[in-house]
C-alpha cells in the first residue's frame, strides 16, 4: 500500500489532535458538572437552604449547554475515524469496536437520564430528582472509561492474532483489558473531576476578587468555589500516585516513548529524573536540565540502579518527536506538583482553623488552578499521542499507514478549525450570559 503524502498525514493528525482536545476539556465537564450538581443538591436535602438548589440547578443548565456542544464535537470525531483514518478502522475495528458499543450504549443512558433531570426540577419530589442525575454521573464516567479502553489499546494492543497480516482470533474482551487499560481510565478520570472541580473554583474565586452583588451573591460563590475546591483538590496528590502507576505501565509496555518523556537517550543505570531541559535530537543529548541522579530509575522500575533503554537503543524511524513529549510530559508533572502544594496548603489551614485560606491571594491561586488544570490535561494527552508515534497501534500499524490518501486534508482541517472556533465561542457566550442572571431572578424563573 502507498503511504500517504507527508503534507496529508500532517493535515490528518493536526486536524485529529485539534478536534480531540476540544473535545477532551467538554468531554471532562461531561464527567465532573452531574457530581458537581449532585453534591449541591444533596446539600440542599440536608439544609433545606434553597441556595444551594439554586446552585445545582444553575449549573445543570451549563452542563445542558455543554452535553449538546460535546455530542457535535463527539459525532465529528467518530465520522474523522473512518474518513481520516480508513486503513485503521477497516483493519482493526474488529478488536476494539467492542468497547466503541459499550461507549455508546453509556452515552444513550446519559442522554436520557439528563432528559429527566433537567425536565424534572419542578416536576418530581426532590428525593426522585436527585436520584434521576446519578445515573447522569455513572453513565458518564463509563463513556469516557470505554473510550479510554480504545486508546490503552492502541498503547499496548492485544486481543488477537495475525495471520498473513490479517486479524484473526479476535478476543475483545482481552482487548477491553489490556494492560494499559486501569492506569489510563484512572489517570483520565481523575483529571476529568480535578478539571470540572478547580475549573468551577476558579470562575468563582474570579468573582470573589471583583467583589460586589450583596451578601447573598458573596455567599453564593463562596459555596460555590468550596464544592468544586471539594471536588478538585483532594484528587491532587491521588493524581500523583495514579501517574506514577501509569508511567511504570510505560515503562513495561512503551520504553521508547518513556524515553522520550524524559529525553533520555543513553541507555543507563541509575538514569537521572530531569526537570527542565531542551532536548537535542542531531546532538542526541538534553542540554540545561536540572537533573536528580537515579530517580528515573527508581520512578520506572522501582530501584535507583535500574537500567533505563534510551532512546538510542531504538532505530531511529520508531523514535516520536522527543521534544514535544518531553515538554508535555514536564508540564503536566509540574502542574500536577504545584496543585499538589495548593491541596496540602487548602488542607493544613482547613485542619487547623476550619476554614480556607483568607487573602486575596489564595483567591488568585485559586483561579490560576482552574486554566493550569486544562493545561496538564492537554499536556498529558500531547504526551500520550505524540509520544506514541510513529505508531497508530504500537508495534502493528503505523500512522501513515493509518491515513486516507483522499486529497484536500488541509482544507478540512482549515474548516474543522473554523467551525470549531465558532462552535467553542457561541458556548462561551452563553456561558456567559448564565453568569451574568443575577441570583434574584433566577430565583424567581425557578419558582
């Protein structure tokens, strides 16, 4: 088979990583707003504050706005699969269309149960309408575990046998749950609730430091970034540990691209963990890094005198771009270690004062919080992705083998890129304009 022009393949893939990273931050509010509005509710159960019900039900309406926005998003991407990468989907869509059913029947219940609980403010007890929106928050969350079982398989496929280069013996469940399955689904889940969480914190701690609307508007937002802090911040050091559990399933299935991550390219023992530091593919060395002896070693397999394969013990054309996966990779790390810092700040004051920090600026490191998290979740699928390349499925297809030789790709992609940007403005928009309905009125429209 011929392999696709150089200027297609790009157009293919800059086109498949801007639509999916769009629709990775909705598809994390998907997951995280209905626990959000769930713990609002339940707050309103106990309290009888109607407050809080107002909370809960303003922010069911921006999930409302968001769910619709990320099922376009959604349905572009799963047309982008067969129209972008046909040679991918013909060959193995076999093995892990399994769990591509499994994702739509999650995303069918979701959409019916957000029919209920939206319906159904004013219409069912409040006990019933609670219950309506946990099925909104299980269902989410397994439409974005199946999705993730697909790309732990293209990170580490099994699940079947080739004969002639053909599939055969298809097992899907043993693809389902594939050895990069649990750590990816964790890793995922996690940054969907720390993204909705600290993401909300944020749009209320950036209303707090502008001050004004009353003592009622003042305590709305308090409680309103309290719950997503609650959310958000416990997670972080939890991040931590679900990382480094990834990062040893790399290790085990992907060295080349754990190589990669921290630009290492000799093979060593006792291989130092870098912070910091441009790598030099034509020099085969990282220049300006702060480097931390045999802690890469320890991090991957567990004993400081590991030997750690570099990137030079791999032929060159299986080498992905070292330097966008090693800066992905230090952001998200970094990132992940500051909001670390702000959980054990948030927690050490609220176990001895029982409240939050007070300052303006805590209220600043609060809305930082919120864009920093989207950062690393972008950063750690730039990670993911590009580190995986040349590859499609690791080991079996590349991705230029992967792509359509259809011509024009560069002006889809400037169209995907077009409508997109529209899309992403007119749901900021009316974001907005929910923002903006003051507590009063809303209030009254409710009742």
């Amino acid at each position: 088979m011929q392999l696709a022009a150089d200027g297609g393949l790009m157009a293919a893939r800059v086109q498949m990583g801007f639509t999916l990273g769009f629709h990775i931050v909705l598809a994390s509010l998907w997951v995280g707003l209905p626990v959000l509005c769930l713990l609002a509710e339940w707050r309103f159960l106990k309290t009888g504050d109607p407050l809080w019900r107002l909370l809960a039900r303003r922010w069911s309406k921006a999930f409302a706005l968001l769910f619709a926005v990320g099922a376009v998003s959604g349905t572009v991407l799963s047309f982008e699969l067969g129209l972008l990468w046909p040679e991918f989907m013909a060959r193995w869509g076999a093995v892990f269309g399994v769990a591509f059913t499994l994702e739509g029947f999650a995303f069918f219940i979701e959409a019916i149960f957000v029919g209920i609980y939206l319906y159904g403010w004013d219409r069912l007890s409040p006990r019933a309408h609670w219950w309506s929106g946990v099925p909104v928050a299980l269902s989410g969350a397994a439409s974005a575990a199946f999705v993730m079982t697909v790309n732990a398989w293209m990170n580490a496929p099994r699940g079947f046998d080739l004969r002639d280069g053909v599939v055969v013996d298809v097992r899907p469940l043993e693809a389902l749950w594939n050895p990069a399955s649990g750590a990816m689904i964790a890793h995922m889940l996690v940054a969907a609730y720390m993204v909705t969480g600290l993401g909300v914190a944020a749009v209320y701690a950036f209303y707090l430091l502008r001050g004004g609307g009353g003592e009622r508007e003042a305590t709305y937002r308090r409680r309103a970034m309290l719950l997503g802090l609650a959310l958000g911040l416990p997670l972080a050091p939890l991040q931590g540990a679900v990382g480094h559990w990834a990062g040893q399933v790399v290790a085990e299935t992907q060295p080349v691209k754990l190589a990669a991550m921290e630009a290492q390219f000799e093979t060593v023992r006792g291989a130092p963990a870098r912070i910091g530091g441009i790598p030099d593919e034509e020099a085969r060395e990282t220049r300006y890094a702060l480097e931390i002896p045999g802690l890469f070693s320890l991090l991957a397999y567990g004993d400081f005198d590991a030997e750690v394969r570099g990137l030079n013990a791999f032929p060159r054309e299986d080498h992905p771009p070292v330097a966008p996966v090693h800066f992905g990779f230090q952001a998200m790390v970094g990132i992940g270690t500051a909001l670390i810092g702000l959980a054990l700040w948030t927690g050490v004051v609220l176990a001895r004062r029982r409240r939050l920090p007070a300052g303006r600026f805590y209220l600043r490191c609060v809305v930082a919080s919120g864009p920093l998290t989207v950062v690393a979740l972008l950063a750690g699928w730039v990670t993911t992705e590009v580190g995986r390349q040349p590859w499609v499925v690791q080991g079996y297809m590349r991705t230029a083998e992967a792509v359509t030789d259809a011509p024009g790709l560069v002006w889809t992609l400037l169209g995907a890129v077009a409508i997109y940007g529209v899309l992403g403005a007119g749901a900021l928009s009316v974001l907005r304009l929910l923002a903006k309905v003051p507590l009063a009125g809303e209030a009254a429209d409710a009742a």
